[in-house]
C-alpha cells in the first residue's frame, strides 16, 4: 500500500498526508452495491470486506439503503488510515473502521472533526490460532512464544494486548509479537510456516481450520469482553450540512442489525452471499454462527459513552493516547438513537 495515515506520537503533518491522499488511495478497491438506486450518492469506506460486518452487508443486499434514498458506492480502503484518509480528503463521505482512529485524527488536531454517528460490532472479531489443536489453551501457553500480530495503534493489536495484560502476561516481554506482516497476509505468513500462534479474522482463521494449517483455539472477542470495536463516521461538516442523510444511512443500518438479530446463520449467509463471491454459503454461515454465538453485533447502533470510555482506557493502557477528548467531541449520537426509537 502506499504512504499511510501515521496516527501516534511523531506524526507528519495532517496538510501533508492530504497531499498525498491520491496516493493512498490508489489501493482502495471499489465493490458494485446492488441497490439499484437513483437516489442521493454517498461514498463508503469500508476499513476491510469482512463477514464479521454482516449487518451492513445484509442492510445492502436487502435494499434498504435504496428504501432510503441513498445511492451507496462501497470502498474498501484496507486499513483504518486508509479509510480515515478517504473521509479527511473528502474521497469519501463516510468511513468505517475503529473508532480509536477519530481520536488519532482529533489529537492530531483535524481541522474538521470526524465524529462516530453509529456503531456495528461490540467485540472484536479476530481469533487466536495454533499449528495444532488446543482443548485446554489458556493465555499463559502463549508465554515465550512467537505471535503474528497486527498493526501497532489499531484496535485488533491493543485489544488482543488488552487480553494478554487481563491474564497477567507482559506483551512486551512474555512473548514475541510479530508486527512486521502486513494487514491480510498473516494468515499465509502462517500457513507457510511463521510463528507458533497468529491472530486472524475471518474467514482467515476459517480457511486455515479446512487447510489443516491451524486451529481456532481462543476468541479475543470473548475474552475482551464487549468493547467498540468498528463505527461508522464523518467530518462534523457533513454531519451539519447533510443531516437527511446521515439520519437515511443510519435508519438502513438499524435495519441491518435489526436483520441479524432476528434470522439464522443460514438466512443471513444466503443474504450476504453475494458480496463474497469467493466463498461458498456454507463457510459463510458457519463463520456468521460463530459471530453470533460471541454477541459481535449490537441490538441498536447507539455508540454510548461508557463504550467511549472504555475504548479511551485501552488506547491509553497500549500506551497510544496523548489526550481524553470528551465525548461530545468524537461522538454523535442523535441519528443512532432516533434509528433505535429513542430520539425526540
């Protein structure tokens, strides 16, 4: 990927990183959103295409997001300072990624605030997995040895060092954390042979289960516990000058959720299916079961702020906050909670 969004300690400058948001977007991948739409066009920057954002993807294929007006273009940016990028640049309308990007943004003193509107998923989605089958794992069989991590500052790293550090074990010097691969090609560092445990998404850690290759022996999500893992976001300028929108985009995703909750892992698979065309409805549905059985996915997209907090102490726990910047200035919840029935 080209020069990438830097979010902590000595940063470049954001004027700098604008300049050179062309370059880093050439990675991005655009993906055909079947809605059928005349309606008001809004760009999408997804941070990754993954099943673990299943919501979204059925509020797409549903069409709900045509039932409101909206002409959808999914982006996917490979990465959170892709995305983030993409909104501060204006190539997008609306990211979505972590939301402790925002707070990078806004320590970093952008000019136009991105602020989270509406939140997806309440645990992170990344399984631990061994060479060999692990019954009885506990975090301690990770003491001395060799992890495939991920990206130092995003959230799939600090919460799966937030779970380290809740079982007493030093990320630091406990074990070895491979941060050098990057995004998406872990699995196949692993595969061919790196490192004793590594750290996947899905469906990474499905495909490494049917290649015989690894073996899904702990779920950092569950062992975190519920935190803010991924929301949707945009420059506070957006959010004052297109409120029917933002308030539209909401009420699909709300839909979406709403979708999730009540229908089967079979259901939704045959639903999503067409936005992952490379794998076979059967390996969707079991990685949707294995969300749903962890509570990934929020009942309302209401990003609270006892989850802001909490995102704020992992931030500073992993050592990569400069400031707390209140609530207020990074969340807005008015769309979310007229979605859910809650607003005036």
């Amino acid at each position: 990927m080209s020069v990438p969004f830097q979010f902590k300690r000595k940063l470049l400058p954001l004027l700098l990183i604008l300049s050179l948001a062309v370059l880093a977007l050439a990675g991005c991948e655009k993906r055909a959103v079947n809605t059928g739409a005349s309606g008001e066009k809004i760009v999408l920057n997804e941070v990754a295409h993954s099943i673990f954002y299943a919501p979204m993807y059925a509020a797409i294929e549903e069409g709900y997001f045509q039932d409101a007006g909206i002409d959808l273009e999914l982006v996917t940016g490979f990465g959170a300072d892709k995305t983030m990028t993409a909104v501060l640049s204006g190539e997008a309308d609306i990211g979505f990624m972590g939301p402790e990007t925002t707070v990078y943004a806004f320590n970093e003193g952008a000019s136009d605030v991105v602020k989270n509107f509406a939140q997806l998923t309440q645990r992170a989605g990344n399984f631990l997995i061994a060479r060999e089958p692990m019954e009885a794992f506990t975090w301690t069989d990770l003491k001395g040895k060799n992890v495939l991590g991920g990206r130092a500052g995003g959230m799939p790293e600090m919460v799966f060092e937030f779970v380290l550090k809740k079982n007493n074990i030093d990320p630091a010097k406990d074990l070895s954390i491979d941060q050098s691969i990057d995004f998406g090609s872990t699995a196949a560092a692993f595969s061919g042979g790196q490192g004793d445990f590594t750290v996947e998404f899905e469906p990474s850690a499905t495909a490494l289960e049917k290649e015989g290759a690894g073996y899904v022996v702990a779920s950092v999500g569950v062992d975190s516990g519920y935190v803010p893992y991924t929301a949707f976001s945009a420059k506070e300028s957006f959010l004052i000058s297109h409120p029917d929108i933002i308030q539209a985009f909401t009420d699909a995703l709300q839909r979406g959720m709403q979708y999730v909750s009540g229908h089967t892992s079979e259901e939704i698979a045959a639903v999503i299916a067409p936005q992952f065309p490379d794998t076979d409805k059967e390996t969707i549905a079991t990685i949707v079961s294995r969300y749903q059985e962890q509570d990934t996915w929020k009942e309302d997209v209401i990003f609270t702020e006892d989850a802001y907090t909490l995102l704020l102490d992992i931030l500073d726990d992993a050592g990569q906050l400069e400031a707390r910047p209140e609530y207020e200035n990074l969340v807005n919840t008015k769309f979310a909670a007229q979605a859910a029935g809650e607003g005036d």
